[in-house]
C-alpha cells in the first residue's frame, strides 16, 4: 500500500490504491473542509501534490495556474500505488481569534425599535437579602429560613429550590453573616431559585442571546444591570461537515447515534461561542444566568435532539414550536446550569424562532397599517409581510453561499473577507477591500454580490452567470466546458492560495438568489399586492455589514426599487434574541407576532418552480421588472 | 515480608510485619465485617488461623473453644515475619437470596388506620388519551396536540413536559394510531407529564414505599390502581462500614468526597432493594413512577448529599425538613427517571419523617383526647407523645444492637435468625426458635431480647449483665475478666461458627435498652404526665415481628404495664410511607402531625444522665418500677 505524507503536518498513512485522497486524509486525522459533500462543487478540498502522482479529474473549480502548480481537489483524486507527498493549505478556519467575528449588528436596527429602560426586566434577576442567624429551636431548617427572609421580600409565594442550590445552602448562609445573592426566576405564582452565591453579586449578572443558523451560530454577551452588549462572536456551526442544508441535516439525522451527533456539534459550537466571548470579558460561564435562543424549526430539534424526520414528511407536522422553559443543563449549555433557556417560538416547520425574533427588529413588530416586508437570507430564506391586520410567511431554500458555504473561497463576514469588489472594464482585473483592510482570505456574502454585479455590469459575466471567454482576460482560466474567475492572485492572498470563484460556485449564488426573489414575489402575488405596495423591505442575514442594495438589485437578489424602502439589518434574529433577553415584554411581543401569522407552504403553488426558473437570471429574465439594471453581455434567452 | 493466604478465596497479600490482620485483609480485597470501627467489642470480624502465628489479644468476645480453634479477632490481631493461613468464615451477609428479607409488617397495624378505598389517590396516575393524527397546515406541533388533548380531559391546565418526554413524542404518537398513555403528576394549576407509553399501560402502574434507617433500608413495592402491597425487601445499609451510628456518619461526611461516597452508598442499597423487588414481580424499575422516602434527618441529607454537619453542631440546624419536590433522577433513585421523589418531612435535626411517616400507624394520627405514645426502636430512638391537643417528640442514641449492629453474632430480623430463647434454669443451655425454622445464623432484636430476660430470669445474668461465674455451665466461657455465653454451638449453627453472645455485647444492648427507656420516662417527666396515663404505646422497630412485650419489660426497655396497652406495629416509618404512595391524604395528614409536633432537646436536660445511668440495670436499679420482674441473681446496686 502506498504511503501519503500530509503536510506540513507530517501524519503518515498507507492506503490501497484507488482510495479518495479525502478519505486518506480522514484516516490520518488530517482535516480538509467539504461543504458540497465530496461532489467537486465547492471547491474547499484544495491541496497541492508536492510529490508524486495521484489520478484527478479538474471538475472546474481550479485555475489553469494551479493545475500547473499541482493543486487538485482531494475530493476528486484518487491515489496511485506510489508514495506521495501532500499539502494541505491553511484553512481560513485554523487561525484562532482571527476566526470568531466580533461584529456586533445592534448599530443596524432603528433605535426606537429596541427595549427602553423601563422595560429592562430579564427572566432571572439577582437579589440580595439579609437571612437572621439560625436559633436554638425555632424550628426552622436553613431552606425555611432563606424562604422566610424572600416571602418577606416578594410576598408569600412559593419558592422552588432545586436539589443542587440545597446542597450549597448550609455553607453558603454562613459565610458571609447570612448576606447571600439569590439569581430568580419569577413565575405568577412561584419563583425558581436558580442559583445562591454569598455576599452581594448582584453586579456580576449577565445573560446570553444564542442565534443558531444552518450555516453559522451568532452569541451576544449582554450585562444584565444595563442590558448592555459586552461581547458578540460568530463561527461556522459545526454541524455543517454532516450536510449543507437543512433537508440533508435531517436526512443526516435518521439514524439515533447521528441526532445524537448533530446535537452534540451544535452544543459544541454554542459553548465555544459562549466561552470565548465570557473569557474576553474575564467572566466566568456560570455567572450568565439568563439566556435566549433563535433559531429555525429544524435547528431548534436538532438542539434538543428531537427527531426531526417529521418535518421533512406530509403533513410536515415537527414535535415542537413553543419550547416549555427548559434548563441550560437539560439542553447542555455551558452557563449557570439551572437557568432557563427560553426558545424563540416557531409558526411552522419552516418558519421558526430565528424570524419570530428577527421580527422584533422591524415594523411588523409595531402596530401600523403599513405593509412592511421581511427577508431573513440565509442557508434558508424566510419572507413574511403584513401589517397590523395580517401577517404571512413563507420558506425558501437557498443553500449556504452568502455565508460562505458551498463556494470553494467562501468565507463568513470576518476579518480578511473581501467585501467590496470593483472591476476594471478594460482589463477584466478586479480590485478589492477586505474587513479590516488586512490582506484577503476568502469572499463574504456582500464580497460576492458585488463581485458578480460588477462583473455583469462590466459585460465579465453574461446574465446565465458564464464568463466572458470572447475576451482576453488574465484573470480568467478556461479549462475543458469550465472557467474559474481569479480575484486575488495567490501571492496576494493571506493564505498564499489564489481566491477564486468558478462558474459552478457563480450557479450557486444565482440559486440562492433566485429562491428568495422567487419565492418573495410569489408571497406578494398569493395575496395580491405587489413590490410597490410596500413601504419598508428589511433585509436580514449574516452575509456582511455593509449589503450594498443596488448591487443586491442588478443580481436580482432584491426588487429593483427605490433604495430608500430597503433596510439591512444584519443579524436580526440575534438582535431580536438580545431584545427578548433583556425584556420580558419582548418575549409577550414576539408570542403575539408568532400567533398571528399564517404560514404557507409555497410548494404546494404549481407556480414556484416556473418563477424559480425564470430567476435563475442575473438579474432575471424579465428585465422589465428591472429597469435600472444594464448588463453589458447580453445574452439569448 | 510474609506472605499472608485468605482461605477459602485463597487470595495472598504481603504485609509488613506487625500489620493488624484487618488491613490485610483489605489489601487483598478480602471483605471482613467490622461493625464497631475496629475496637474489639463487636466480634463480627471473626476468622481462624490455620496456619502459623500471629500476635493477638482475646477481648472477650470469643469462648475459649473458639480460641482454643484459633479463632481471633482480625481487628485485634498483628502479623509476625511469618506466612500465616487464614480462614474466613462465610458472613451472614453472604447468601443472596436468604439475605434480602421478604417480610411484609403490613398486618401489625390495624385495617382502620390504612387509606380507605375511595382515598386511593397516588401522586403520578396514568391515563390513556386518544390523540388526533397531525393535519396539514392546522399548524400544531405534536407537542400542540397532545396538550390539546389533555387539556380536553382535564380542563385548561398548564401541561409541563420534560424534554425527555418532548424526545419521545414525535415516535410514540405515531406508533399505535395516537393512543399513549400519560403518567402525570397534577399539582394545582398545573400537570407534569413524567412518562409517555404508547397504548394502554395503565395496568403497569407501580410505586415503591422507602424507609432509609441508620441501620437498615426497607422498600415496599405496591401495585397502585389497587393500592396493593406486592413485595418487601430489608437489607443493612451499606453506609454501616463509613460509620455505626448517625454521630460517626456526620463525622465520616466532613469531606466532600466522604459525602458523596455516603451518598453513593444509600443510593446503591436503595437501588439494590428496588431491583430485587421487582424483578421478584417481572416489572421494570422504570415502570415505577411513584416513590416516598422516609428517614431520619440525617439519612436524609445523607442521600440527597447536604453537608449534616450543621445537624450536630449547636444550634443544631438541618439544612431542610420539608425536601421539596425532587425527581428521581435529581437523587439517583433507579426508577422512571422523571418521577417525583416525595420525602417525608421531619420536624428536627433528630425527629425526621421516618416518625412522621410512624406516626400515621398510631392512634397520635386519630383525631382523640386519649394520650398515646410511640416509640421507635431503631439505631436513634424516637419518642412521641401527645393527643389530639399536643404533640411532643424527643431522640435519644440507642446503637444499633437491636438491629444486630455491633453484636458479634447480631443479625436483622430475617431467615435463620433466632427470634425465641430459653434458657434450662438448671443446666443454663439454650434452646431456640429461628424465623424460617431453618438452621440458626445468628441472634435478631426479638432474639436478644429473649435471650438476655430469659438468663435474667433463670438467673445466669445478673441486673448488670454479668453472667453467673459461681455455677458450672458448659455455654459459660470465662476468659480473664470477661466471660461469653454460647448460644449455638459451631455444630448446630448454619454457618459452622458458634453463636456467641459476650458480656460486650450484653453491654451494648444495655445501653440501647437503657437509652430508650430513660428518654421515655423523661419525655413524660417534662410534661408531667405517667406511663399510666397512656392508653396505648405503640412499639415499631425492625427488630423481629414478634415481640415478646412481657420479655421486653423484664430487660427493662418498655415500662412494667399490663401488655394489653402495647401495640408492636413493626417498621411503621415503611408502613406510613406505604400509606402515603397510596393517599396523598395521608401526605397531608402527616404534614399537620410534623407541624404541630414540638421537637425537645433532652441532651439539654440536666435530669438525663442520671436517668440513663440509672437504666443501664436489668431490668432497672429502681426495682420498684418493675413490680412484676423478678431476677434470680440479685446484685448489690
């Protein structure tokens, strides 16, 4: 069996001949990112072949550079029965602390949509009280006594102790002369202590808002006191190596041992979030107390490791859509281990948490006659419009290549993530800015709107997404029925890799867009009004900061309107978690919007896939509803 | 170092020279009883040595035949630089199946005083409910449906689910067309869902009775549609090797991990009781959803892990009376994991809810002007006095010697324990009865008790206990200053080895009978009524179902009164647990006796040494009280 080197780590490992050298590399605990699942799409399996030969097949996703220069796709390379060497590139994942976004969306919400002060009420508050000595004979036990001293505080109500605060009670009432901190959980008519610390720690009081996305898990850091945001980080959830989207999570999921897995990689991504935003503000996990979590239907099942086979089957009925009050230790989240965790509420399996929180963030959560409407892209897009008398949503799926996924130099919005792309009409080479104009290590959401807008507008690219091979360019490279689109050269680039974008990952991108425009415009056209009717479009999503709309419009992503109707707002359904965190009148307020929608499926509409099609243009192939855009390359429809 | 062979295992160890012959045998993983801490006075450590020498002393706990045999105690025995053999006789303990006892008290307590029919009410009940299939687009979760459901049958509660319940719903409301059944747990406003089966399991419905003694732990396993007592198994709890009595277990639990261990060590013979119930009836342990606990304070903490060292120390505070609702998985209770765990309550570090749970066996739970007085006879011994106007309890240490603990040849009231002696006035050679009528094993509470009054009365025993020097007698082996007495010789007795009681022994059962007599009489004192004011005293206790009242006067350990106001009603804290798990009527009915019960502390009683002293005769040194015994051999006092 031949040997195969990895490098630059150096693991070993002899494999018969004929084996993928993705599964060679499995074996020798190397690990190279697949996010098309091992087709040849994405293009993320990257190495280079030092030494020796391997049988590979180009499948479009490689420059005519560096074929010459030996890279290959380990997905579609088969080893030989000779020794080889193998590189494996840098991956925009491995630089830590560079990896976890910081950015923090709050900026992009209008101000007047957030809690106000005295609305500033969280789930679990902290109290100090003062509890009398024990006395000979009174009779009371020291549990009696602590729920004496709070009865007096706030009136005879029942106080609920769980086991593990009763075990710190003896010891922690006599530290500090019976002065204790108790952290409660107020219901109507009984209070849940949650945790019991000595002396007075009111002012270390903190909570946690938990965004899970199919791509990405956002987590804010709040300071309960102030309702004030101390930390946000971002990564990949890691349950993507276990498929891209939704549909094939589920199928993923079939088995009991791999909803089992999928919980425990989203709970490791959540607790890795977690205690990398706590540890930069040098607080422990066990001090948040409170915490919210959004997410979609599907997400929240897998969290909680429901089976979530049921979603996926007629009449697509999941377990759950309200979540009951569960505890951080019940689901497995590392904070204070008996606080609650409160689940955004879902309106159906398609629409779940993420948008009834990211609702929050806009005017359909204010009580207007207006028609406002809601896109929330992401790995699947969600649309919902009303206003004060109705309210409607519907699901998409778009797959992951705003966030990254699916696109061979995709990366999310972090740092090195070109985000700005222009084009030079003449000579086809782009210039570029990254997220903290530091040198470029892969392309965010905005970076690829801007990139394709500009390329189509510059006549680069035709509106069926091909590149322009009628025209000399260096930056293109033309292999077999394939071309790849070169943005930065390798010695450019952060990671000494050209950053690229293929045509197969440009198809990616006009499917992501397509499905919500699609399915945008077939909600308006179920209830019978249209683009012009409304008065606010808010786009969420994790594709960037600065979504530049226009560019958003000559892909065909959004309408072709006035700007000034549209609305980026970021992560909303982290924004909205953060609103419910700090308020409970938010929690009341999103219920009532969760109740109030109507959910439609859009595939059960014999028009989906006809309007679907017609959008898999750039813009569209009705260029009449988008007047102001002008592709220099046309092309034949 | 010499080489040291355990017989019949044949396990070897090498130990220094001068190593005591107990930790030997621990090295070698050898179990040896030691129910006295190792100081020489209980005798259970009983081995021979069948080859070589050792370095021992004879505490007086063995006959001379014994010691002629090479019999020693290994607690009291040292190695020399020689290799020995030795043999370790088969341990009471050591034939499963004879250990568990079976024995059901339930007749002992009068039929008026158990739940009558139409209070049958258990905590959990279970109820089947048809649940609607899922329809499309009607937008309820499963979850939805089955709330919708319940809240049809049983009003517009508030239905919690655990998620462990949540995880199962999606399958099982699928598998037998929508039929489940529920066990729910109703509290006022709103119901707990803790299992969900699908079909009809409302015939598998079972909960367990616990009492938890310092000594020894009991479970009842009840069939509750119809209240039905199924099976009863008593083992010793395995705390006993972390300490005798509830002073050394606080002592032993000063460190954390020495709590945890006690902790581990209830739970393990809980669990271990629990399963054999069970499996003695072909029911899975999960299929119990019900469960009451009752025990001492410290017991209590002990299980559940509080530190109890609060218990001990002035002002003797507990950490709880009243445990609130606790799931069995909270205490590692081996049953449906979401199941509640009732605990009964006690009134005070020393009167705990195994006296609450008694008293309901008692006429002190009628509502009657007569005054009654209870007594429980376990390793503490409680005493309550009172009537339907006052309700007064006191605790006083009486070891564990009627449960058999700290006897050499003391053993619980099961088969093969002598429960009846009598002793040939002429020859003084006993003759005796075992429960099973099976070879005897040992001597249980009922046995000693008849043993000691029987050598009183034939007047082998003088008042202090000291057996006859001046006469012949072929079971009276002197040895120094102590003397032994045996009762079975190693050729009548199951296990090949002599039953033996030694003047240590007598010493210990002295003390316990002294301990509890003078705690009585003083209660009475200090509300200033007599032993004849009481209508009727009720005797519980493990030690043996039948106790022979006129035997326990002559030792003095129960006042000298016509036997008819005595009412021997066994383990009563199992029987009222039983009442409990069956009515929750009967839980509220034991909450008011905890309430209105008055806790008082004798230790602060400066009358209570001297009575103590004063009890420590046979039958008492104030023979006036005692006109009906009268003991041959008369002592100087």
């Amino acid at each position: 069996m031949p040997k195969i080197t990895f490098l630059p780590s150096k693991k070993i490992v002899n494999v018969r001949p004929g084996t993928e050298l993705l599964e060679a590399a499995l074996k020798a605990d190397v690990e190279i990112p697949v996010s098309c699942g091992g087709n040849g799409t994405c293009g993320k399996c990257l190495v280079r072949i030092d030494s020796g030969e391997v049988d590979f097949t180009s499948s479009g996703i490689l420059s005519i550079i560096e074929i010459s220069e030996g890279y290959v796709l380990a997905c579609k390379t088969r080893v030989l029965d000779k020794p080889i060497k193998v590189f494996v590139p840098e991956q925009i994942e491995d630089k830590e602390g560079k990896f976890t976004d910081t950015y923090d969306d709050i900026g992009l919400v209008r101000q007047e949509l957030f809690p106000k002060n005295w609305q500033f009420d969280p789930l679990a508050v902290k109290w100090v009280v003062d509890v009398p000595p024990p006395k000979p004979e009174d009779g009371l036990s020291d549990l009696d006594r602590l729920t004496r001293r709070l009865q007096l505080e706030w009136g005879k109500k029942e106080f609920v102790f769980p086991l593990s605060i009763i075990r710190q009670l003896a010891d922690t009432l006599r530290l500090e002369n019976g002065k204790v901190t108790v952290t409660l959980i107020r219901e109507s008519d009984r209070y849940h202590i949650v945790g019991i610390e000595p002396g007075d720690s009111t002012f270390r009081h903190y909570g946690i808002a938990i965004d899970i996305g199919t791509t990405t898990v956002a987590v804010q850091l709040v300071f309960q006191p102030l309702a004030k945001s101390i930390a946000t980080r971002t990564d990949y959830n890691d349950q993507i190596k276990c498929g891209l989207d939704i549909i094939s999570r589920i199928n993923y999921a079939k088995r009991p041992e791999r909803l089992a897995e999928l919980r425990l990689l989203v709970l490791k991504t959540i607790n890795r979030l977690i205690k990398k935003a706590s540890a930069s503000q040098k607080i422990k996990t066990e001090e948040i107390c409170n915490a919210v979590i959004s997410g979609n239907t599907t997400m929240i099942h897998l969290l909680l490791g429901l089976n979530p086979d049921y979603i996926r089957l007629d009449p697509y009925t999941p377990t759950i859509l309200n979540t009951p009050n569960l505890s951080a230790v019940d689901i497995g989240i590392d904070i204070n281990p008996k606080s609650w965790i409160f689940i955004s509420p879902g309106v159906g399996s398609y629409v779940g948490g993420d948008i009834t929180a990211g609702l929050l963030c806009t005017d359909l959560a204010s009580d207007t006659e207006d028609i406002n409407l809601f896109i929330d892209i992401g790995t699947n897009g969600e649309i919902v419009v009303g206003n004060s008398d109705f309210l409607m949503g519907c699901a998409c799926s778009a797959g992951p290549a705003f966030e990254g996924g699916g696109i061979r130099d995709g990366m999310r919005a972090s740092l090195g993530a070109i985000e700005r792309v222009e084009i030079d009409p003449e000579t086809g080479i782009a210039s570029y800015s990254t997220i903290g104009n530091v040198k470029p290590r892969g392309i965010c959401g905005t970076g690829m709107i801007s990139l394709l807008a500009n390329l189509l507008l510059t006549g680069w690219i035709d509106s069926a997404g091909k590149l322009n091979r009628t025209r000399k360019c260096r930056a293109i490279s033309v292999s077999g029925r394939h071309a790849v689109y070169t943005v930065v050269p390798s010695e450019e680039s952060d990671t000494l890799k050209s950053i690229i974008i293929s045509e197969l990952n440009i198809e990616n991108i006009i499917r992501a867009k397509a499905a919500i425009y699609s399915a945008s415009s077939l909600l308006l056209d179920q209830i019978g009004i249209r683009f012009e009717d409304i008065t606010n479009i808010y786009i969420a999503g994790g594709f960037g900061r600065f979504l530049d709309l226009k560019m958003a419009t000559v892909i065909g992503l959004i309408p072709d309107l006035p700007s000034e109707i549209f609305k980026y707002i970021g992560n909303a359904s982290l924004i909205g978690s953060y609103m419910i965190l700090v308020s409970q009148d938010y929690k009341e307020k999103q219920l009532k919007l969760a109740n109030r929608m109507t959910y439609i499926d859009l595939g059960k509409d014999p028009n989906y896939m006809d309007k679907y099609t017609a959008a898999l243009f750039l813009p569209h192939t009705d260029m009449a509803s988008f007047p102001s855009v002008k592709p220099l390359m046309k092309i034949k429809i």
